[in-house]
C-alpha cells in the first residue's frame, strides 16, 4: 500500500489500540468485589471473547452468566456505572504508545473515532492514558445514536475536524464494515487491523491494506519515505 500525500491518521479505539477484554475485566471485577464475589480471569477472559461478538448487551449477559442475587435492573444500573467510570490504569497494546509518538514526530494529525457509550468510551481514553496523542476524538454517539458508525456522519465530522481532505487521510480499524467501508466511500484510505479477534472479513475492496500491528504502518511510512 502506497501512502501518497498522508496527512493524518483516523484509528478506531476498541480492538484496534487496545485490548477491549482488558477494559471489561476490571469493570467486572469492581463489581463483583462490591457484591461480594470474585471473578476467575482465565475463564471470564475466554467468555468475553466467545460472547461479545454477537452480544447485545454484555452487561446483562454477564450478569446472568454470574447468577448474581438481586433485582437485575439495578445490578445492570450499577454494573452500568461502574462501566462509564471504573478508575484503574490499563495498557494499550504494546506497539501503541511508541507508534503514536512517531506518527506525531513525523507530522501526521491523528484522531479517533469510536463508536458506544460517551461516558464510557471517554473514560476509556483516560484510563489508557491516550488522550494526548490526538488531535481530535469523536465519539461517534454524539452525533446521534442512530448515526454511528458506519453512518457517514462521524466520519464526516472528524475529517472537518482534522482540517484535511479525505483522500490525505488514512483509517484504521478492526471492523471493515463499521471502520473503513463508509472512509472508503469518501475517498480516504483504509486499513484493516487484525488484532486476531475475528470482527470480519479483510477480503473487501474498500479495504487498502491489512497490518497486525501500528509498527507495520510505521515501516511502511519509513520504507516509502
């Protein structure tokens, strides 16, 4: 894949520059321990990836997979609260933080654009300790619940933010459909992140590129500079 002409780059936040598991396992944890129980992290960890893929609500479901006692309208309340603003430190991937100081150093304008609850997705950012890497985040709620991604209006809106056309743009996500299909259709380029966790199909001709890593991005970068 050629970069011509990049001017930023637009990453999805969830799976792609971070563990998602690693964010639910402490929301699961503090409520457990504030209800009294404890949670096996082995197994809890393997049932976060078989179940959230196809999860409508995986606060509920973790709630009955937990047979908590109580009225699950306010354990899910609580369990909801604690989601938006659990306060304990957790790491992107390995290859993130060095990555995004490079892009930075180089120039590039970087953003994120994820979709979710606002509350949550923010306090993502800060417990990842993220938030200052980026020129623009948008929460792609916001916008209106209806208009997530792969509405073309988040996309829109973090391109103006950026201040840059489309085609000098690069997005960067792990669900092509949601990620990269509706930056495709405005001209921008894509790629697609395997983090290994199976959220679809790369074999699409709205996606330019497939890495594994940030650090396949940035030795492209380096080999085409």
């Amino acid at each position: 894949m050629k970069f011509t002409g990049l001017k930023g780059i637009v990453f999805d936040l969830d799976f792609t520059l971070y563990d998602e598991a690693d964010y639910f396992m402490v929301v699961f944890d503090e409520f457990s321990k504030r209800n009294g129980s404890t949670i096996d992290f082995v197994k809890m960890r393997k049932w976060f990836y078989r179940v959230r893929p196809t999860s409508r609500d995986i606060l509920k479901d973790f709630l009955k997979a937990g047979r908590f006692i109580g009225d699950i309208e306010s354990l899910h309340q609580e369990l909801f609260d604690i989601y938006c603003c659990v306060k304990r430190d957790i790491d992107p991937y390995e290859d993130v933080r060095e990555t995004l100081v490079y892009f930075k150093k180089i120039g590039l304008k970087l953003g994120i654009l994820t979709n979710g609850v606002v509350e949550a997705q923010r306090n993502k950012v800060k417990v990842l300790g993220l938030g200052e890497y980026f020129k623009s985040i948008i929460y792609a709620r916001q916008c209106g619940k209806e208009m997530e991604k792969p509405h073309l209006k988040p996309f829109e809106t973090i391109i103006s933010a950026l201040d840059e056309s489309p085609a000098s743009l690069l997005f960067v996500g792990d669900n092509p459909v949601n990620d990269l299909e509706p930056a495709n259709r405005l001209g921008a380029m894509t790629v697609y992140m395997d983090r290994n966790v199976g959220k679809g199909s790369s074999r699409n001709t709205f996606v330019d590129g497939i890495v594994h890593n940030l650090r396949e991005i940035r030795n492209l970068l380096k080999n085409a500079g």
